[in-house]
C-alpha cells in the first residue's frame, strides 16, 4: 500500500521503517533537510537498536524527502507522526499537527485515502484534523469532493525496544467512525496481525508468539486509550514507589514485594520495578495532558496525580538520603552512572539524572556523571548546569564521596567493585534502580544503600 509518514522523529521513523519491512511502499517526509539527508544515507538521528539494520532491509520500499508532494502524491495512507511537545500549562502543542493536516488536504488526490493520527494528541484531535483537512482540501479543490477519513492509531513502543515492539505487538488500536478505514488499516497491518513476514535475523519471533491482536473502536476510545495506557503504567511505577518507601521505614524489602505482588495474574510483574522513579518524554507529558482534559470535563484526576506527585518525590528522596549521610554536600564529590531516562537509549528528556544533578549542585557538590551512550548528547544539551564527565564507569569513583546509580544500564552491575571502592573519599552508594547486588558491595567495603530496602 502506498504510505506516507509525516515527521520522522521517533514514532514516525520506526513506524515507517516497519511498514517498508512489511513490503508497503514507504515514504516518510520531515521538514529537516540535515536529517533527511542522512535518512537517505541510512544513518538513523536516534540511538535506537537495530534500527539503522531493519533500515537496511527494507531500503528497497522506503524513501526519505523533503518534498510534501512528493510524499503525498497517492498516498492511500497517510500517517501523521509530528511531535506534540508540552506547553507551560500541560497542553500539548499543536502547531505541527495543524500544518500536516493542512498541507495534507491541499494534496491528497487518491480515490480514497485515510489519514492516521499516531501522534499522542488530545482526545477529539481527530474531529479536529478532519476539519482542517476538509477546509484545505476544499480551498485547493473547490469543485471536487473529498474523499478521506481521519482515524486513529495510538502507538505503544518503548524506546529501547521499539521495534520489537511494533513487530512483535500486544495489540494494534485503530479507531475511526467508518468501516472502510478500519479495512484499510487491517489491510496495512494483515501481514504483523498475522505475523506472516519473515523475522528479522536479529530481531527473532518470540517462540510461540502467532498473532497480534487488532482492536478496533470509535476514533474516541482509541484516542482515550493511549492516554489510559501511559497514565496506568506510570501509576503502576509509582504505586511500587510509594510501597518501597513504606518498605524502607517497616524493614522490608521491596524487591520481594514487588515479585509477591506481580506474580499475581491479576497484577501481572512489568512496571513494578521500583526506584527513582519514570521520565522521559511520555508519561509525565501524557498524565499532564490527561489531567488537563479532566480539568475542561470539570474532573479532578486525582489518581493520576498522585502518580506525578509521588514520582517528583523520589528523584528528592535521593538527594535528602544523600544529605542525611553526608550531612553537608558543599564541596563534595558525587558520580552519577547513567544519564538517558532509561537504558538502551540516548534519550535525555525529563531524565531523573539530570534533575538530581541540579538538586545536587543548587547545594553546592560537585556532579561527574558517566553514561554508555548519552554522554554526547549530554554533552551538546547540558551547557546550562556544569556537570563533569568521567571517560568510563569506573572513573566516576574517583575521589568521590558517593556514587547514585540512576540509570539501570546492564554493565553497571558488574563493576569491579573492589577496585572502585579504592578510589572513593567515601565508600557509598546509593542505588536508586534496586539493581545492584547487596553481598558484592558489602564484600567491596561499600555502604549500600538502595530504595526500597531498609539498611540493617
Ligand atoms: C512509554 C510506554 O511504555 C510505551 O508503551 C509508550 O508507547 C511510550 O511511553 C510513548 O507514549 O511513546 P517509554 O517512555 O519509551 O515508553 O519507556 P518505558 O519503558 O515505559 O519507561 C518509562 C520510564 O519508567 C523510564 O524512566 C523507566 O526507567 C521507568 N520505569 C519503567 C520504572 O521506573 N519502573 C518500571 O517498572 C518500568
């Protein structure tokens, strides 16, 4: 089917580059002629893992322009994937919207075409683009009728695994008020709802994984269910949190809570990994944008702001536990390991390392941070705060009165120990991903101390 993608920044890139591999014919148009020139190159503008290889694959189905036309031209589907950045009071920022759905009805010409919302945008957008689409397309083409549907199909990819979790997906949502678009759509995804193509060598079918389902409903509902999506794992995270923190005070260990309780069905055990707690660009942007649409229903939300009240919390926690073992923090030398929000990317939006960085020099410490892959990135986009960088893990120990391990990249659990506790002024750390092994450090000499667990 011949697409079109609007924006190629993360949801728009992978979404394109999967498709293509599924054999559509694949356009994806951006505004940013640096990026498209190195689009065509095949060099990905995100760290994202065998993206740049499933790019490979599927080149012979998927171009990159700046062209509108071009991109448009034809096009049966068309996906708008544009960022939709918070503003001050919560509300997303709808410019990009706007202007795709505009420079989307002054071209589309095929008999019939569906445009697809997979940007995260208020519920009722959908309403919204169609009549921008219409009032566009009837100013370019007076005399003709137009012939679209907007719908909706809300993503549910995790950065770090975004691709197989679009290859391999728990579900695939598609809203919209007429049939023929949901056909479309289904159509479009036959091949992953069927899981007919062929796996990628390096991103293999999980064993016994054989459908996908496809869930269809008003463009509503749909657009309502990635809101909810995002809203309850953030609370999930932050219900675990608010527990770990009782878990500190009662002696308990939270690590054994969280597997008691997820290994019940009806829990279930992803999301409940408690620590510092959630960033990124999703969840806070998305549970402000929930409780802001409450508030024009005249709702209140509480429960969803509890889980942003409760996050904010933990990234202070760390700091005062710092304070209450170093008393004062003028002066001193803290290493932060990890930098991106989460592991397996070079994402540093709302990073909880970066909050604490600030919290910690506003008292007057000094911050040297070490990460495997953000540490570029953190280098170009931090010029405000003056955090140091360590050339490796280990270097991070050095002279340092304590280490806060913020990020849970793999390798950090297997530090040398031993060696690192060497180096240290204090030998502390303060482990806010519940990911470090208790007896190892204790063996290092090191005072561990990790949320959720009390220290005995
Ligand atoms: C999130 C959702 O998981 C995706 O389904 C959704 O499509 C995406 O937002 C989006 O709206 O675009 P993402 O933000 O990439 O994906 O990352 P997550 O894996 O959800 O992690 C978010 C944050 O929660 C990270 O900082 C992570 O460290 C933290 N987290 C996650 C925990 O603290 N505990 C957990 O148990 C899980």
């Amino acid at each position: 089917m011949k697409t079109a993608i609007i924006g190629t920044g993360y949801v728009g890139l992978t979404t394109g580059v999967a498709l293509a591999y599924l054999g559509h014919e694949v356009t994806c148009l951006d505004l940013d002629a640096a990026k498209v020139e190195n689009l065509k190159k095949g060099i990905s503008p995100i760290y994202e893992p065998h993206l740049s290889e499933l790019m490979k694959l599927a080149s012979a189905k998927l171009k990159f322009t700046l062209d509108a036309d071009e991109a448009l031209r034809n096009a049966e589907v068309v996906f708008i994937a544009v960022g939709t950045p918070s503003l001050p009071d919560g509300n997303p920022n709808l410019t990009y919207l706007k202007s795709a759905a505009e420079s989307i009805g002054e071209r589309i010409n095929a008999p019939y075409v569906v445009i697809v919302n997979k940007s995260t945008v208020p519920i009722g957008s959908g309403n919204w683009v169609e009549s921008l689409v219409r009032d566009s397309y009837r100013a370019k083409n007076p005399a003709k009728n137009s012939n679209f549907v907007v719908a909706s199909n809300p993503e549910f990819l995790r950065e770090g695994s975004a691709l197989s979790d679009m290859l391999y997906a728990d579900r695939v949502v598609v809203g919209a008020d007429d049939q023929r678009a949901l056909d479309v759509l289904r159509k479009l995804y036959q091949p992953l709802i069927e899981q007919t193509f062929e796996a990628p060598a390096f991103l293999p079918r999980p064993e016994g994984f054989r459908a996908v389902h496809f869930l269809t409903s008003d463009l509503q509902s749909a657009e309502l269910i990635k809101y909810a999506a995002n809203a309850f794992l953030a609370l999930k995270i932050s219900f675990i949190n608010e527990i770990s923190e009782l878990s500190e005070k009662v002696g308990a260990d939270i690590q054994h809570v969280s597997r008691g309780i997820g290994l019940d069905s009806r829990i279930g055990n992803r999301f409940l990994q408690a620590g510092i707690g959630w960033g990124g660009s999703c969840f806070g942007k998305d549970t402000a944008a929930l409780i802001s649409t409450g508030k024009e229903y005249g709702l209140s939300m509480p429960i969803t702001k509890a889980a942003r009240d409760v996050n904010a919390r933990q990234r202070a926690r760390m700091v005062e536990i710092l304070m209450g073992e170093l008393k004062i923090l003028k002066g001193r030398k803290i290493g932060i390991l990890g930098l991106s929000f989460k592991p397996f990317t070079d994402d540093l939006r709302d990073s909880p390392a970066l909050d604490i960085a600030q919290r910690l020099l506003e008292r007057g410490a000094k911050v040297v941070g070490f990460d495997p892959i953000s540490m570029d990135r953190a280098k170009r986009e931090w010029t405000h705060i003056p955090v140091e960088f360590a050339a490796s893990a280990d270097a991070v120990f050095s002279e340092a009165d304590a280490v806060l391990l913020v990020t849970d990249w793999p390798d950090f659990k297997n530090l040398p120990f031993e060696k690192c506790a060497e180096q240290m002024k204090h030998k502390l750390i303060l482990d806010g991903r519940g990911q470090l092994e208790p007896g190892r450090l204790q063996a290092a000499g090191i005072r561990h101390i990790a949320l959720g667990r009390s220290t005995r």
